[in-house]
C-alpha cells in the first residue's frame, strides 16, 4: 500500500491517475506489435474480448489541424509524493516521472489502439530479441537530448548508454517496484555508447511490456541517478522526456513547459513540429470533487472527471459544445479468494467456489451501483464488464481480458452464471451443508463503493446457501500485513488485487505456484506449465491465445471468484476547446507522455 | 504578575516534553511504518530494501535514541526534513504556517466581531424577536458542521450561479486582493462556526452582569446606555468569553485542516494530514509540537488577559 489515500483516490472517484484521459472505449481491438520497433514490422492482431462500444463517437485525431500554444490546466488530488519517481511507488510520483523522463519503449496511442496494446520505442529507437527471448538489445536514438535545463553536464546533452546503465542501478538501489526487475534480469551492459543490452534471468517475452511500463524503469541522467543532481527538487528533475518541470508551489500547483528537444515529430496545421503541442501542463492541487466540479463549471480547469449521479446537473451546466467522453474504469481486480492449502476448508472443493461465483448477481450490483439504466435514459451510455477470474476487465488490459459473457470463454462461462438455484445443487454435490467458514474483508480503505457492494453481497451468500463469519478488519493493522501479504486466513477473503502494471504479473505472481501474490495458494502444474510458456512467446497473438486459456482455466476452477466492484465506466468532460483527447487514450501513468502530448487547445 | 507569567512559561517545558514523548510514542506504535507504506504494496516484501531504507532514515535505533536524537535536532531548530519528499520541514513551514495563521485570525476575527455584538444585541433585547432570531442562528451555527457548509457553498455556488473560489493561492505580498478573496470564505465559515457560541455565552454573560448593582448604579448616574453597556456591562461579560476564545483556537486548527483541503489553501492543515497518513514522522512530530505550544501559549495569554479585563484578579 502506498498510502492510505491511494485506494480511495485509485477506486472510488476516477479522478486522479486517469483524469483528462480522453475517451472513448470503442472498438476495443489490439493492435500486436512486437519484434523490432522502429522498422514499421509490427502486425495487427484482432483483440477479441476487449472492451464495449460506448455512444460518444468515434474519436478523430486531429492533429493535422492543430495549432502549437496553449497551456493545459487540470487537477491533481495530492503533490506528488516525490518528484524522483525512484523513491515513491505512489502514483503521484510516477506520474511526475512520465513527464519528464523517458522509459526505453512506451505504449503507442492513437483512434485505432486500444491503451496498452501496441509498445514502440521511447528512449530506444529499436531492440532486438535473442531467439529464446533471454537477451534484448536496445539502440538508443542518437538524437535524444536531455531539457534545455540545469548544470552544463546535462543542459542540452545527448543521452547515452552510461545514463541509462546509471538509472537502472539506480532503480535496483531504491525503487519499491523492483521485485520484477530483479526476478527477471540478470545483467545489464553497454558495448557502446548507443547499445544497452539485458541479459535476462529466463526467457520472458513480455520484457518489452516492462520496459514500457509506467511504473518502474525511469532513464535518468548519470548525475541525477548517482546523486550528483538532487533528483527530489525541480532543479535537479531534469530528463528527457517532453515536459520539463518548470515549478513547483507545494499543495498549490505543479507546471511544466514543453521539451522543445523531444523526438516525436506530428505534422499540424502550420508544418512539422516536434511534439508536445501545447506549450505546458499545470497541475492545480485539487483533492475534493465538489473544488473540481465547481473549477470545471466556471472555466477554470479543462478536464473533470464527473461522478455518474452528477453527469446529468453537470452537463446541464457547461457549455453545450463540452465534449464529454465514457471511459471504462481502471484496472483493478476485485476477488474472492480461498486459502486451498489448508485441507479443512470447504473451498478445497472446486463445486463450493462455483456455487459461490453462481450466487453472486453481477449484472444487479453493476446496476444497481453504476446506475446504468436511469443513466442510458438520460442520455449516457455507459460502458460496463465483467471481470475474468484473473485478468480484470478495465482500461489498459482490454487485449487480454477475456469477457465471460463470450462465447470465447466456452463451458466455464457458465460459472458465472447468476444462479442460486443451480449454486445450491453445486454445494450439496459438494456435500456442503452450512458448514461455517471465515470471511475475511477490510472496510477501512477502499472507499465507499467497496464497502456498499461487500454489504450488498453478502446476502447472496446467505441465499445460496453459505454459512460465513464475516471478518472484516483494519487494513493497516491487520488486513494488509496479516491477510493480504502473509495469507495469514482460514478459508476465504474478499478484497482488490495490487494492480499490477502488466498481465505478466497477473499470471505468474498470482497463479504460479512460486508466485509471491498467489493468494488462493493454487498449486496447479498446468496452470503452472501454461502461465510459463505465455512468458516465452513472443508472438502477441500467440500469447493472448495463451492467456485465454489460463483464463477459461482459471474460471473452471474458480480459484479466484472475481466480483465487479467499480466495473462501470465513467464520463470525462472537457472544456470545448479541448482537442484529441478521445484519439490518443493510455492507461496507468504514462498519459503525459502518450496522451497529453497530442492534445491541443482550439481557441483564439 | 511577572512572576506569574514566568512560572507559567516555565511550566511549559514539561508539559510540551511530555506532549513529544506522547506523539513521538504514538506514531511509532501505530501499524506500518513510514517505509511499509514508502514502498508500496508491490514492494512489500522486499526485506532488504526495507532494511536499506529503515537505516536510512534512522528507524532501525531504538525508540528513546531515536527520541532523544529528534529532540536534540528541535532543539537546534532542525526540523528535520520529509521521508517522503526529502523536502526540509522548516522550509514548508515558513511557507505554511503564516497561511493557516492569517486563515484562522481571519475567521476568529470575523467570530468575534459577529459573535459578540450580536451577543450583547440578544442580551438587551431579551426576549424580543430579535432575542429569539438570534438565539436560533447561534443553535444554528454550533449544528452545521463546518466542511458541510463548505461543500454546500461550492456546489450551491457552481450550479446556480457557475462561480467558484479563486483556485490559485497568493501571498498578500504577491496579491493582497487575491490573498484575502482565497481567504475570504473559509475564514467566514469557520467564523460562523465559532460565533454560535459566542453569541450564546456572550449573552448569558451579558444578563447576568446586566442585573448587577453597579450596572443600576451606572444607570442612576445617569451615564447613556451605550456607555453602560459598552464601558461597564461587556468589559466584565467578557471574561469567560475570552476564555473560550483560547479554547477556540484548538477547533480552529481542526477545521482549519477540512477547510484548506476544501478551498485549496496551501496551510498546515492538508500538510499534516498527508503526514499523518503516510506517517511522516519528522512533519508529524513538528508539527504536533508547533500545534501543542501554539494551545499552550494561548491559554496563556488568555490568562493574562483576565487581568486586564478584570481588575479583582491578580496574580502573584
């Protein structure tokens, strides 16, 4: 846990890492690229099971018509932990990381990707991978300068191999997330000045996924990674990414100015331009919702992430011209799960973990809760999923989510039926017979719609047949050091997964056998044997049908029981001048880079 | 009176170490520490860099070497600087603390200039409407929770009349006219807030001193009105009320933190807050620190007062 904040900010109000995201979940298909990046190879995968049509239209880039100035003001909920990316694992201090450093790939966006589909290069023009997928090259571009900012030793100059060496020590040294990195990577050489090679640990395919996340490897300079440039103050943040940190007033607001040495090249209305569009990012220090609703309404910030029972006052307020685009929510999990290596539990029984998924009323919840119908009359159509057993349904995993209403998902779908009738046949072939069994939850962290959809489902429970001691306890104290990292339970808990930055991790660190977050203690040799070979195939589309099969797995045997707890989306408003906020969608924290860079602002 | 006042500043000391020793305790014996959080939940369970940063910062060393460490920086007036943020505590103090100190003179100003009038207005007009208008606005005032009346202000105020608080924070030396429309309306919701019960100890107080000899006696002399009730009858009426008033500044400190959240005021409160929840020790520790001398020093002065206001009280 981050910060006590974090669950609520991450769940409840879609305000914080996702605001000003543009857009609109629509076609939902995946575009496959991997292999050498920079050599136009990369082919286009159908992305099956992603993520639902949604009435806002189809975004347009329209780059071609843009005009370079501007500043895009928009609302933070917290200051940033730290401004050194490498020394908080909170999302406030990665967010600050992608604006101003690089990663050796990033996600590509564009009207056609869904977010985190496609990865190309960033800090790296290319890479190669050894055949079995246990050495990747990267060629750095030779053209990537670091902000026109600071001491004469960085000011300006070109990037090279040392930096990117330095600030991958650096990431070992320090950074909370760097479990992955130190499982996955054995070695790290530069045999020139342009060439950073990985030697990995075990052939692992997604690697690329890693180097394009938004939450750990950040390239610094030498001297900032090795503490010659305070990295924690705006004068030392100096990276190469195209924002440079211009200021910052502590719980006020933070601004950038654009990177004019930035390598992304966009064609707009007067010419070819290096991008960012705008000339600078604010960030205002906004953490209550009423402060942003009433900012928004008077003109006052650009992006507001609206509560659904708000949307029909709100949007009667603004201005008829406010784009307003629906966005799934973020990617997070919500899930029973079942302590399977203790032979007294009645979850040992895979028909009793069933019987549980087949009580719960998904579709009710998602209803009752997202209000999905009073708004779809009201004009507002909004986009809803379910979960798979375990991959969640929500922005950034759409490729490799399989929906469980799909015919994709064969016989286990019917494990997510809503039938009680058919749950209690399931517990007495079981020979369950109310037997009682420990629940354990928390209700202390993740904010009101969790709390209000655990209440909710309990007497589904009850109605099915379950007899439960409900636990719920403090998350700091108990829940999080006890049930959450230890496994410390008898028989069931229920809470959110970590959301993790890629499906790779899903895979191994909740289902493998040795995984550090299996939770269920599953202990499965083919799922085991399966969750391996997705980590060696480097073909997306091969990998994604891997994944589907863990998943239809996964759900036969239901050892981890998703729920739907905020699978409803949301709308974000924009101030109507705003423009291609819809075309260029990203998730997790990367959108000042792969998202905010394409805006532009349409006024005089 | 001198040695009064010595005796009392000196009396400070125990009580403000024991007040550290208490917070210092506490923040050390709540669940999860700085760096569990620091690290996250994916980061958990790596024990070794947890091991690095608990060194790092100090919280491997027993708890009295830690404390006593802590103690011997205070008293050097290092403050120490954020686990978090590497940022010094002195210097977002400087920033921060002449923030939440002009909100909250503010909105005791406006308690005081509100609350006790209106007070006196009640007492004198006992049992009159204006008596019972006003005893009901002060009932008023004590039952509406201070963020409520925030939030109500904003949402009345965006969605009828599409207005909303300045959203950027100036210093009266960069903007006086932006600082003090920042400062304007928090300061006067916590000011109503405060003035219920001034108005209604104020007038309590009022009646009583109003039935005294003296006061007919200032009457029979045949002194105005005004000069009875403003030069006699409010001097001595006032005593318990100048005691609540240091007792106000504890609430003050608490609402002030809802309410530099609310309207974006860059104070101590949204500060501490974050401190307290990613257990920031050093901002915990300072400020607590601060806050508990700022009650201290208060009162005292609210004693001192008495003695200005009543010349039957003296202290030796």
């Amino acid at each position: 846990m981050s910060e006590i904040s974090y669950w609520i900010r991450f769940t409840q109000s879609r305000l914080t890492r996702r605001r000003a995201l543009a857009g609109a979940a629509t076609l939902g298909a995946g575009a496959a690229a991997i292999g050498v990046v920079g050599c136009g190879g990369g082919d286009d995968g159908g992305g099956g099971g992603g993520g639902q049509p949604v009435a806002a239209g189809k975004p347009q880039d329209t780059t071609g018509q843009a005009k370079a100035g501007g500043v895009y003001r928009i609302t933070q909920s917290a200051d940033p932990t730290n401004l050194d990316p490498n020394r908080s694992t909170s999302f406030t201090a990665q967010g600050v990381g992608a604006h101003i450093y690089s990663r050796m790939l990033k996600f590509q966006t564009g009207p056609e990707l869904a977010p985190l589909s496609k990865v190309t290069g960033d800090a790296a023009e290319s890479y190669e991978v050894s055949a079995d997928a246990t050495q990747w090259t990267f060629k750095l571009r030779k053209d990537l300068k670091f902000q026109p900012k600071g001491p004469a030793s960085v000011n300006g100059r070109l990037l090279d191999a040392d930096d990117v060496k330095a600030s991958y020590d650096y990431f070992l040294e320090r950074n909370g997330n760097r479990a992955i990195m130190v499982d996955t990577v054995d070695s790290v050489t530069t045999p020139d000045k342009n060439t950073v090679v990985f030697k990995l640990k075990k052939a692992y395919a997604p690697f690329q996924e890693l180097m394009a996340s938004s939450a750990l490897f950040w390239i610094m300079s030498k001297q900032g990674a090795t503490g010659e440039l305070d990295t924690q103050k705006v004068e030392g943040a100096i990276g190469t990414g195209p924002w440079t940190l211009d200021s910052q007033t502590p719980s006020v607001e933070i601004n950038s100015k654009r990177n004019p040495n930035w390598y992304e090249k966009a064609k707009i209305s007067t010419g070819e331009v290096s991008l960012p569009i705008l000339d600078g990012l604010t960030y205002v220090n906004m953490p209550d919702y009423a402060q942003n609703q009433a900012q928004f309404i008077a003109g006052n910030i650009m992006a507001f992430a609206v509560r659904n029972p708000d949307l029909v006052d709100v949007t009667r307020q603004v201005n008829v011209n406010t784009p307003k685009l629906a966005m799934p929510p973020g990617w997070l999990l919500s899930m029973y799960y079942f302590k399977l290596d203790n032979a007294n539990n009645p979850f040992k029984d895979e028909r009793v973990r069933r019987a549980l998924s087949m009580s719960l009323d998904r579709d009710g919840l998602i209803e009752v809760f997202g209000e999905i119908s009073k708004l779809k009359a009201q004009g507002f159509d909004l986009p809803t999923g379910w979960s798979n057993s375990c991959v969640p349904w929500g922005d950034g995993g759409a490729f490799w989510w399989l929906d469980p209403k799909s015919k994709d998902q064969g016989t286990s779908g019917q494990w997510y039926a809503y039938n009680v009738a058919e749950a209690k046949k399931l517990l007495a072939a079981a020979s369950y017979t109310g037997q009682s069994f420990n629940l354990n939850t928390t209700n202390t962290i993740y904010g009101t719609t969790f709390d209000n959809q655990t209440e909710a489902q309990l007497p589904m429970l009850s109605a099915a047949g379950f007899k439960y001691e409900l636990k719920s306890e403090d998350y700091t104290s108990k829940y999080f050091p006890e049930v959450y990292t230890k496994f410390n339970y008898e028989h069931a808990a229920y809470g959110y997964n970590t959301p993790f930055a890629t499906v790779g991790e899903y895979m191994y660190r909740m289902l493998h056998s040795k995984g550090d977050q299996n939770k269920s203690r599953i202990n499965d040799p083919q799922l085991d044997a399966l969750v391996l070979k997705q980590e060696i195939e480097t073909d997306q589309a091969k990998r994604q049908a891997i994944i589907y099969d863990i998943q239809r797995l996964v759900s036969d045997k239901m050892y981890y029981v998703p729920a739907v707890v905020g699978r409803w989306g949301s709308f974000t408003l924009f101030a109507p001048y705003v423009r291609n906020q819809g075309a260029f969608r990203t998730a997790a924290y990367g959108a000042s880079v792969e998202s905010y860079t394409h805006y532009w602002l349409d006024r005089a | 009176m001198q040695k009064y006042v010595a005796r009392r500043l000196l009396l400070m000391i125990p009580t403000l170490l024991g007040i550290t020793i208490i917070v210092f305790m506490m923040t050390r014996l709540t669940p999860q520490d700085t760096v569990d959080i620091l690290v996250g939940e994916v980061g958990y369970q790596d024990l070794a860099l947890k091991e690095q940063l608990r060194k790092e910062f100090g919280l491997t060393n027993s708890i009295p070497k830690q404390y006593v460490t802590w103690l011997g920086e205070i008293l050097t007036g290092d403050f120490g600087s954020s686990l978090y943020s590497g940022r010094p505590v002195t210097e977002e103090l400087k920033n921060r603390v002449p923030v939440s100190v002009e909100l909250g003179a503010l909105a005791l100003a406006f308690s005081i200039s509100l609350g006790i009038p209106v007070g006196i207005l009640s007492a004198v007009y006992q049992d009159k409407w204006i008596d019972y208008a006003t005893r009901g606005v002060s009932v008023l005032l004590l039952a509406i929770p201070s963020f409520w009346l925030a939030l109500i202000v904003l949402v009345v105020g965006s969605r009828q009349f599409s207005w909303a608080p300045p959203s950027k924070y100036f210093t009266p030396w960069q903007n006086l006219g932006e600082n003090i429309y920042i400062l304007l309306v928090p300061a006067i919701i916590l000011g109503l807030g405060l003035s219920g019960t001034k108005m209604r100890l104020m007038r309590t107080q009022m009646l009583e001193v109003l039935r005294q000899d003296y006061i007919r006696t200032a009457r029979a002399k045949g002194l105005t009105e005004l000069s009875v009730l403003v030069r006699h009858a409010s001097k001595n009426a006032l005593i318990p009320v100048v005691t609540i008033i240091g007792l106000q500044v504890t609430v003050l400190i608490a609402g002030s933190v809802i309410l530099e959240t609310i309207f974006l005021i860059p104070g101590v409160g949204q500060y501490v807050v974050n401190a307290a929840q990613r257990r920031d020790y050093p901002i915990i520790q300072s400020l607590t620190l601060i806050i508990a001398t700022v009650i201290v020093v208060s009162n005292l002065l609210v004693d001192i007062s008495y003695a200005y206001l009543d010349p039957r009280v003296k202290y030796s």
